[in-house]
C-alpha cells in the first residue's frame, strides 16, 4: 500500500466492460460471434472528442495501465509512470483508454472464457488473433466510446506494433503514433525464444492439448519456464549484471544439481513462479504467435515504406540503447521506412541500460522526451 | 558418408580407455574412488614427448575431435576442421589427446555409469564436477600417457575454461594455453540461461529427480528445450536472420498455436530432438554447473591478474565479433589481467558472423591465426 495515492496519479480507478455483439472476422479465416473486452479510462474526453489516446498492451500487459484499483493496493498500473496528471501521457490533458486484448486474461474475452458453443472453457479452440485483430476490436471499442480519431495510439514492444497496425488499417482516425521499443516485424532470433516459450508450455503434460481448465490443472512449469526465457531477454547483459553479478544465495556453495547457488536464478525462479500463478497458457501462445506473425510489409513485397504510405499519421520512434530484444536498429528501419514514404518521424534512441524493459520504467530522460512530443499534440 | 576420407584427415581414427583406481578428491567435498577416462590421439608423440596438444571439449562435446570412426561415417569429428596434417594442430607435428571429460555421456565415467555402490547407474548420485577437477583428471591422464608437460592445452568456450585452469593448477606442465570464444567466469545472463536449460529438465516429470534410468525413460522433452535454448545463444541474430529469416515452413501460414510456421521453428525443434535422443540430461546439468562454478579469480579477491600470476605458459586468446554468448569483451578482460599479469598474450578478435558457433567453423581468417600461432610452437 502506498502511504497516500501520490498527488500525480490519476487515483483509484474502476475498469469498464464493453460487450459486442457483431461478429468479428479475423485474419485466421475464423468468426468471434460475440466478445467483451475490459478497458479503463483516465481523463476526461474534451467537448471536441479530439483528446483521446489509446494504449496498447505489450505480451503480458493489460487494462490497468495506471492508477489503483483500491487503495491497499502494493502498486499502480503498469506504465503508471507515464500516465497521469503531469506525466508524459498527462491526463489533465489527455483522455486515455487503456483495453485489454482480446485473447488476454485479465478480462477481455479469451481462451479462459466459456465458449458460448460449449458451455466450457475456449481453451485451444479460441482462434489465433493478430495485430490487425486487434487493431479491429480496438476500432469497435473507439466507436463505442464516440471517438472518431485518437489524437494518438501509444504503445511499447508488441503495443507499439498495434500502434503501427492503427495507421495502416486506419490512417484517418491516428494523428499520432508512437512505437516505443517496438519493430516492423520479429527477427529469426526473437521468433525462436518464442517458440521456445511455447514448446515449453505446450510439452508440460499438464497442458493437455490446451485444454488443461477441464482437468482442473494448470501447465505450470512450462509457463514458469516461458517466463524465465522471457524474463532473460527483458534484461540486457549489463543490467542483469549490475542487478545480481555472480552473488550468491547463501555464503557458500552447494555444489549439488537442484540447489539455487546465484542471486539471479533465485530471482528467475520467482519471477517463473509468480508468474504462472496469474497467466493463462493459452494465452500465452496467443501473443506469442501474434508477436511472430506481425509483418505489415509482407502484403506489399517486403517494402515497409510502401506499406506505410497510407499513414496519415505523424510518428514517434523511441528505442533504447541496450535492448537487445527489439534493438534501435529495429527501430532505425522503421523510422528509414516512415522517412522514404514522405511521414513526420521524431526518432529518439535513449541512452539507457535497463535492455528491453527501459520502456516500462521512470527513466528521466525517457519521460523527458516522451512528455516533450505529447506535449506538442494539438487536442 | 565421405566419398573418399580427405587427404587432411587423420582417417580412421578408434578411441581408447584409460581406468584410474586412485580416489580422486573433488572439489565438492566428495571423492570419486574409480573412474575412466574415454580419448582419442592424433599424430604422434616425439622422442622427447614435447609435442603434445590436450584438447578440452565444451558443453556438449566429447573425445571424437578429428577423424573418421567407421569409413562410413557421414561426419568427422567435432573439430576436424582445425586438427589433422597442414591443420591449424597440424598432426605432422604435434601429438593430439582428446578425452570425453568426467561426468559425459560419452564413454568416460558419469551419470550414466553404474555407481559400484548400488549396481545402478549413478544418476543424480554422480557429483558434481568443476573444471577443476577436470582438470586434474586430465593431469592424471597425461600421466599415464608419460606426457609431463603439454605444448599446448586448447580448448573453445568451457574448453577454454579448462584451458585457462590448466595455467593456474599445473603451471609447470603447460607451454602454451588457447582460449577461444571463452571467458574467466560467466556472466548473470550466462548463468540465467544455464539456469532455465536446467528448470527445463529438472521439471521435466520423466526427470525422476535424476534417476530415470530406474523408470525406464529419459526427461526428453526438458533435453529438447535446454538444448533449443542454448542453440539460440550459440548463433548470432544476425546469422540466424541470414540462415532462415522469417522463412515459411511451407507456402501458407496455418494460423494455429501448434504448427510450425517458420523455418526458424523447425530447425530448433529438430535440434532439440535430434540432441534429446543422444546426450544424457544429468551430464547436461552438470556441464552447466561447471561453467557456472568456474570463477578461479574468486579465490583472490576478484583479482584475475593476481590468479593468473603463477602461470608460465604463453596464452593466445580468440574472439568473434558476433558471439553474444562469450563476446569479445570478455575475452579482452582476459587479456587485460594476462598482460596485468605480465604474460606474453596474443589476441585476434575474429570477424565472423556466426555467433558462438564460430570456434567450431573453417572460418579461413580464424584458421590461418589459429595455424600461425601454432606453427610457432616449438617442439
């Protein structure tokens, strides 16, 4: 519990449910007849309705991106601090949306939900969703909302993928974007940690084909296992280093096979072991597979400045120098793509050591530069 | 199968056993009261017995470096490209040794023995094993090989742990030490990625805490993910993009959690399968706790100079740009303490895209530096 809800927080917070009940086609050939996604709002929409952002969720994100939802609670949002009166998303400002996914598991429909046709859990038989799904479903929410066009769509990682995807699917409702440690599409190394990711989940016996809800089990040691090979990649070299070095555990060592002799697997095994007890496996494979098969410029002859000239938005590119998940020279091809196809492009490559994780935290000059551009929007 | 055994091979080559009844001391505490060793020579010792070169093999290696068992084999040795006549260990002059380390899978005593104690294969009884006591079972064996002083000790990533250890343990008995793509300790992220190779098979539920051999099994899908990670640390991204970049596995996307999409995924999933069949999941660990443990400077304050300072070989250490797993760096702290040290050291760092995997590759930039400096051997 914090002392006191800080004075540049957007305070408690309660998330919203919007259902839907067109179906919504998706790039796997599928129909979701019907679904729900949870989102909250912090702000307020102007008069003109020109003032709302849209954050989009990175592989393990969801709704509650900033405020608290009770005031015993230990920690805010997830980028709460870049969300709120001030910050660089200033809410006073700002109206800003933050959704869960479809396919997530905090509340937005997903594998963990009843599948209407059978009374039981989706499980494995929810569809593969993509980047442009989302993008749709996020579309149907704003025009839920009443907003026409964002004033801009923020994400990091695989959020700033959507961002992206919202130019291209719909250049007239994105004035600005910003794709913060994020890339055009993932590499043959990024592609093989997730698929080691799920070949851990998907060979735990206690999957059972995705379907592990109806024996009352939970694949958990193939999450923990997906989430310890993760967790690694978040981190850069450096900052694992000067985190945990070769500390040990205890004073000496065990010399045996199954003893934690390091700090650092110590902390891998409880960042594993939380985690599998909050996230759904099916999950899991979902925003794996949608990270892998996000490539907007494969529809257009590999030529992303082609595929990028229907934006009609302006773009923010931020990268951090140690991330060596989506690296800044992921970011540089997208800002020479965006730049070839006649955009506005500020790109900001942040000095910082924190690797791919950088952009979920309250690095001076990060935010600095992050208020800076917001600032300039026009609502 | 080879057409023809090449001219540069050493041809046909068979391994021999040496049996040691003398305990040996370990630096666990426990004591190994017999064991064997598996190794293959190459070339052949001179009258003064100057001329032998030990090779040190790494994670997954073993005694077969050069050569050909069966005139059928479809492969040589695991590093023929750098050992046999006109080689960079030119077997015109130099005596070659090659063992299976204590603790493989491959002939020399390990997991897979029968412990004399039970009558059953040791398992999770085996102890541990340090690069130390590698080491010292090494001396034992040129012992029995009447091999007082080596001309050179060489070995790549773990071997060029042992390598380095040879200097500090049995000064005297070493000319020549070569480090390639190593490092005098790991790093966190090193240590983390052992630690998740680890998790994988520990939690495998045909593990059986280390005595599958009991239930009949082996833990193959932990081996299958262990080995698929550490294959991707092993390759540059940059080499993993040219060999299969976002290449489909067949003409269409299939849009499900469990195919194969990507070229990229089937290449690590047969890795991983191809490797699970063959190596043994407790030898697995145990290499990966060697590599681990191996700190020789945290016996004197951190100090690497100061550990290196009873070394009378000359060192030549190697490098390759893109090798993220033993970058250049920390080879050049190395070679920083070497010359701290006041040890004559050579240095290459190689330009080579193919990540870690570059030691085992006839790169001709690393073949000629490597054949140069042990041309200037003398025997």
């Amino acid at each position: 519990m914090p002392t006191a809800i800080p004075d540049d927080s957007v305070g408690l917070v309660s998330p919203k449910v919007e259902h839907f009940a067109d179906p919504l086609a998706l790039a796997c050939g599928r129909t979701l007849a019907d679904y729900q996604l949870i989102y909250e709002t912090y702000g307020t929409l102007n008069a003109e309705r020109s003032n709302a952002v849209l954050i989009c969720h990175a592989l393990s994100g969801h709704h509650h991106a900033a405020g608290y939802h009770n005031p015993e609670d230990r920690k805010p949002g997830w980028w709460d601090s870049c969300i709120g009166p001030g910050k660089p998303i200033d809410t006073e400002r700002f109206f800003v949306v933050s959704l869960n996914n479809l396919g997530g598991c905090n509340g937005s429909t997903g594998p963990c939900s009843l599948n209407p046709a059978t009374g039981k859990p989706y499980g494995a038989d929810f569809p593969v969703i993509t980047v442009e799904d989302w993008v749709h479903s996020q579309a149907r929410l704003a025009d839920a909302l009443g907003i026409d066009q964002w004033a801009a769509v923020v994400g990091g990682s695989l959020g700033g993928m959507q961002a992206l995807q919202w130019t291209i699917s719909y250049p007239e409702r994105v004035r600005h974007c910003l794709a913060i440690a994020s890339a055009p599409k993932l590499s043959a190394q990024n592609i093989a940690f997730n698929e080691v990711a799920r070949q851990a989940i998907l060979s735990d016996p206690e999957f059972h084909g995705g379907h592990f809800h109806e024996q009352g089990v939970i694949p958990k040691r193939g999450l923990m296992l997906a989430r310890m090979v993760g967790h690694i990649t978040y981190l850069s070299d450096d900052a694992m280093g000067a985190k945990f070095g070769r500390g040990l555990k205890s004073d000496k060592l065990n010399y045996d096979f199954n003893s934690v002799e390091f700090q650092v697997e110590s902390y891998l095994r409880y960042q594993g072991e939380e985690f599998s007890g909050r996230f759904d496996a099916n999950t899991y494979l979902l925003m794996t597979k949608a990270l892998d098969y996000f490539d907007p410029a494969a529809a257009h002859d590999d030529d992303l400045a082609a595929t990028l000239a229907v934006a009609k938005a302006d773009f923010c590119v931020m990268s951090f120098t140690t991330d060596w998940r989506f690296s800044p020279e992921r970011s540089r091809e997208l800002v020479e793509a965006l730049i070839a196809a006649g955009k506005n492009v500020s790109y900001l490559e942040i000095d910082a050591p924190q690797g791919h994780d950088a952009f979920l935290m309250p690095i001076p000059r990060y935010l600095q530069a992050f208020r800076g551009y917001m600032n300039r929007i026009a609502v």
